[in-house]
C-alpha cells in the first residue's frame, strides 16, 4: 500500500499498525516520488493526503495509468470545502485562455 504526503509522526503510526497486519506500507512525500514509486513497484491501494490542487496530479496519473488500483483521499476541512465547491457549484468551468466565443456560450 502506498501512502502519499504524510507527515513522520502519521507514517509511525501507520507502520506500527501495518505491522500488526503483516503489511509492507510504502511512504512517499511528493508527486514526482508517488508517480516514480507507482512505475516501479505494484500497488493494489494508494491513501492521498490531499493537501493542495497540486495533488490532483497523482490522481489524474493514477486514472490515466493505473485505473485498477484502488484509492483513498484522505482532506482537511478546508479541502473538503474546496471539493464540495467544485462538485456541488451551480457554475460552468471554462479553461484557460478564455476565448469570448466561449464566454457567451457559457453565458
């Protein structure tokens, strides 16, 4: 199992408990490490510490690359707030650069 962007005192705490489950937990700390770490070895599960959108890379690398593993995300508050935000907005995304033909269509 790989555990992605937690702190020492968690990763202690989670390996004294994978121990008692006879598990072998893998911790990693950054994207670039996770995507390494998903290349080289076979993971069945991945727990995410979401801590800022730029997580969202490894979950974006995980559906594209590695559709069977099973995952985890794991938030603050204040995340869960941004998420919620996204996925229970009454708004329309448009991408960068805005286009004004896609501005009134929005619209």
């Amino acid at each position: 199992m790989l555990f992605i962007g937690f702190d020492s005192p968690k990763c202690d705490e989670i390996r004294d408990y994978a121990e008692q489950l006879s598990a072998a937990p893998f911790f990693v700390s950054s994207t670039d490490q996770a995507i390494r770490a998903l290349d080289e070895h076979r993971f069945i599960s991945v727990v995410l510490n979401m801590q800022k959108l730029s997580d969202a890379a490894i979950l974006r690398y995980i559906n594209i690359h590695k559709p069977e593993i099973k995952v985890l995300i794991t938030t603050s508050e204040e995340f869960d707030n941004i998420i919620n935000v996204f996925s229970n907005g009454h708004f329309k995304v448009v991408k960068n650069p805005l286009r004004l033909g896609e501005l009134e269509e929005a619209m």
